[in-house]
C-alpha cells in the first residue's frame, strides 16, 4: 500500500485530509449522510490501527435522542470517542476527504477536536503517516465515564459494527476487542453478550 502524503494531513487547507473514522464513520452510508451518498461510494477505505488511544462511548451529544433498548437502566445516548491510553490501539478505516467535505466533517464532529497521530497499515504494521480523527477534551461538559449514567446510542454501536465487519472478520474483531463502555474498563460486546446479533443488522426494530 502506498504511503499516505503526510504534507496532506497536516494543513486543513489542503486540498485532501486524511481522516480516520472509528465510530458511526466506519459505515459508508453514514459517511455518505455528511459528504453526499456519491462521494461516500467513490471513497476508497483504507483499515489502520492507531496506537496510544483508547475508543469508549462516553460522549453525550445534545442532540442526540435518548433511548431505552435494552431495559429500565442508564440512559442509552453515548456516541464513541476516544482518549489518550499508552498501553491500547484502536482501529479504524481512513479515508481523503475534500476541503468543502471536511468543512461538514467538522460540524458533523462538533463535539471533538480534529487531532492528528500515526496510523499503521491493518494487516502489515506499515506506517502510512498522519491521519486526522477526532477527540474530545476529556473535561469537556459533555464526556460522562459513569456506566451507571450512561450507555451507548444502539444505533452507534450497530453503524460502527456493520461497517467494521464489512472490511473483514478480523477487523471487525478488533473493533470489538478495543470498544469499551463510558467506564473504559468493560467491552461493549460483553456488556451486550446477549445482543450480539442485532448489533450488526441495520433493519433491527428501526
């Protein structure tokens, strides 16, 4: 695979960015829902992993609806982010967005920063250079990392699991093997053991 142009990634002025989705973003058609269905369908998807951060649904966007899946318990209304943790690796799939994409990219992810760090290819470990992703500020008013508050949007976890499964069966276990609930400390697929196979179905109870 071709080495990612660095001098791309780091001036949002340029002509293409490159962006790493690890949550909703891993589904093209949500992609396509920001960028155009068009544009989302023309993307080639490269699979990285991204070392020195960690991936948990402890962000709660105000606009997002709140939910009651899966029983009477904590509000089900995070969306995934992730946050500085040496020791852990997240995956995800990189993509070039244009000037005028990456402008509705930025409002899309209104509640995190655009950051910048070292991606590696999926399978071989070859470093591709910079990518953008975005992270929020860990004390920003809407980061919650109680699991007794709250819970995961169903519809985040089924977006991110279909499209993580669609590039393969060993990235999608990775994504399964590096997504935690808001505590940073239980899996989402174990706090959902019995859910499984409705989190990759995209017609389940809409």
């Amino acid at each position: 695979m071709s080495q990612i142009p660095s001098s791309n990634l780091v001036h949002p002025s340029a002509e293409n960015v490159f962006i790493a989705g690890y949550g909703t973003l891993l589904l093209r058609e949500s992609l396509g829902h920001t960028v155009s269905e068009k544009s989302a369908d023309q993307k080639q998807f490269i699979p990285v992993i991204i070392h020195g951060y960690k991936r948990l649904f402890n962000l709660i966007p105000d606009h997002y609806p709140v939910e009651n899946r899966i029983g009477h318990g904590p509000i089900e209304k995070a969306a995934a982010n992730v946050e500085i943790a040496e020791d852990q690796s997240f995956n995800a799939i990189v993509f070039q967005a244009k000037a005028t994409e990456l402008e509705s990219l930025d409002q899309r992810e209104r509640y995190y920063k655009r950051v910048t760090a070292a991606c590696v290819d999926f399978t071989s470990g070859t470093s591709l250079g910079e990518c953008h992703f975005y992270m929020s500020e860990p004390d920003a008013r809407w980061i919650e990392n109680d699991l007794n508050k709250v819970l995961p949007l169903w519809r985040d976890i089924v977006y991110a699991r279909v499209g993580a499964y669609r590039i393969s069966e060993a990235f999608g276990q990775m994504y399964d093997a590096s997504t935690w609930m808001a505590d940073g400390q239980t899996r989402v697929v174990d706090y959902y053991k019995d859910y499984l196979q409705q989190l990759t179905n995209l017609e389940f109870d809409q």
